[in-house]
C-alpha cells in the first residue's frame, strides 16, 4: 500500500455505510445536525482565538535546532589542503601546518594578490614532530623556481635570507641571533621593499637580526609560508595572528 492508496476497509470504496444513511433521515434531524456543526464550528473558532487549538501553521510545529555555526578561519590568506607531503589546517584562532616528508618543505601560497612592497608578520611554534625545523617566509614569488625566503632555524638559532633565481639558492645574508629562541613562540616580522635593489629585513621577537639587498630585484608576486625538517619525522608547526600588508 502507498500513500496515494486509501486504507482497506476505507469509505472511499464503499457507497454506502453511515455517510449515506444521513440522506434517509427527516428534516428535523437534517436541521438538528446542521444546528450542531454551526455550534461546534463556533466553539472551535473561540478556541483558535485562544490559542488553545489550530496552529497548523510552519511556526507551530517547527522546533528551533541549537546548531553552533563552523567557526571561521582566524585568516583568509591561506585555504585548508592535504597533499602528500604536508597539510595545513585551523583549529579555533590557530593556523597548523604540517610537514609529513623530510627534504620535502611545505610550500603555502596567500589566496591574496600581494603589493610588491610588502609587510608580513606572525607567531611560530613547533607542537610536534622534529626539532630540526625551519620556518621561512616567501614574498616575490614570480613562480616555483624565483622568489626571496627570509626564514630561521629555531633549534639552531640560524636565520638566512636568500633568494631563488631559476632555480638556484643564492644566501645573500645568513647568521646566529640569540633572538631567535628555540622550543619557545617566536615572533616573527619581515619586510620586502624596493626594486633594484630590492631590501629585505627580518625581524624576529621585535629586534632586526638580517637585513640584505638584491641590485637584480625580482619583480612583485606571491607570497607564502614555507616549513620543513631535514630530520625521519614529520613537525607541526602552529602560527598565530597572521598579517599581511602592504608597506
């Protein structure tokens, strides 16, 4: 049986029964009845009026759901992945990023269009994973093989900014700051700025450890996180409070 089929044993299917006796029946029980459903009909506007009936209506059967919305990410710079050799992900207000694969850093573009002259600044901390990590920004980043990192080496107290050319590793200043602090947050800052020459600065828990200059420059591109390990273990490294402006 469906839905559109009456039930056995329904009126539907039978002429006669009690619905065509009512026909055979006097005026005055006619008039009587009629007297009845004009009483009754009444009373059931009355209580309508009320509130203590009716309601059939999609405000009366709907019951409100205590749904707790998603939260947002804590930036729109960076989107949620997983590939094969690391994944980014939020949790709350923080920002994770995982390398999965030793000699295989994690490269995260922005979603935004970066200004050529640019401000980039946030918190890292290693949660888990290696101790031999390096957490670096990117900014002029033409494609995979040309833009500037500017990044440290907490466990080692190493900073290094540099640049890719077609593909090769230029150091153009690289050092130790007993700024840069190991098993701690730092606080991270750099600036890239000019063309030709191009300057770049680090700063790292608010005091300037590096700073160096490109004559060649690159032109503006992307810009981006980059962390990795040389150690057999993954490292996840959480950041906090992400910004990006322009200089």
């Amino acid at each position: 049986m469906t839905d559109a089929e009456p039930p056995e044993g329904s009126g539907d299917s039978d002429s006669g029964g009690w619905f065509g006796s009512l026909f055979s029946t006097t005026p005055k029980v006619i008039g009587a009845i009629s007297g009845l459903i004009v009483a009754v009909s009444g009373l059931l506007v009355a209580l309508n009026k009320a509130g203590l009936v009716g309601g059939d209506t999609s405000e009366s059967k709907t019951t409100p759901v205590n749904t707790t919305p998603k939260p947002k990410p804590p930036t729109d710079v960076f989107s949620e992945f997983d590939r094969r050799n690391g994944k980014l992900f939020f949790e709350d207000s923080t920002m994770y990023i995982q390398a999965k694969r030793p000699h295989s850093p994690v490269v995260v573009i922005s979603n935004r269009e970066a200004p050529r002259d640019v401000v980039m600044s946030t918190q890292a901390e290693r949660k888990t994973g290696a101790y031999d990590y390096g957490v670096s920004f990117i900014c002029r980043r033409t494609n995979a093989k040309n833009y500037y990192l500017l990044g440290v080496l907490p466990y080692e107290g190493r900073y290094n900014i540099a640049k890719y050319r077609d593909g090769r590793l230029v150091s153009l200043a690289h050092g130790r700051s007993r700024y840069v602090v190991h098993r701690k947050v730092n606080k991270l800052t750099v600036r890239c700025e000019s063309d030709r020459p191009t300057f770049l600065k680090l700063f790292v828990n608010g005091q300037p450890i590096g700073r160096a200059s490109d004559g060649e420059g690159l032109p503006a591109g992307d810009v981006g996180i980059r962390v990795g390990t040389n150690e057999r273990s993954e490292i996840t490294v959480a950041f906090v409070g992400f910004k990006l402006r322009a200089s």
